[in-house]
C-alpha cells in the first residue's frame, strides 16, 4: 500500500466513523436515551480516536451473570 493509498484509507475511515457518531446519536435520540450516561459514553467514545478493548458492555468470554 502506497503511503497516498494508507492517507485515503485513514480519511475514508474518519468520515465513516463520523456516519457512525452520527448514526449512533440518532438512535439514541429515538430511544431516549440521548442524554444518559450510557448514551454520552458511547457518543464520546465514537469522537474520539483510539480504541478501547473494555468499551463494550457486556462480558467478555461468553460469561453472562
């Protein structure tokens, strides 16, 4: 991959996360849930770069309780 190829595929990949924020804000706005602490979480963490293994909710490893 070219390095003009890797700069388009990092800007392709920012403005589908920006659908996504905007997307996920939508839905929760329909739910309700726009203004909770769950909903706040999940739009901050889509505005944001960076990857968090532990942002997801429920458990890991096929262990429910």
């Amino acid at each position: 991959m070219t390095e003009a190829e890797m700069l388009q595929r990092i800007e392709d990949l920012e403005a589908k996360s920006g659908q996504a924020y905007q997307v996920i804000g939508n839905l929760l706005s329909q739910c309700g849930l726009h203004e909770t602490k769950e909903g706040t979480r999940a739009l901050d963490y889509f505005s944001q770069d960076g990857y968090d293994d532990d942002f997801l909710p429920w458990p890991k490893g096929g262990e429910f309780n």
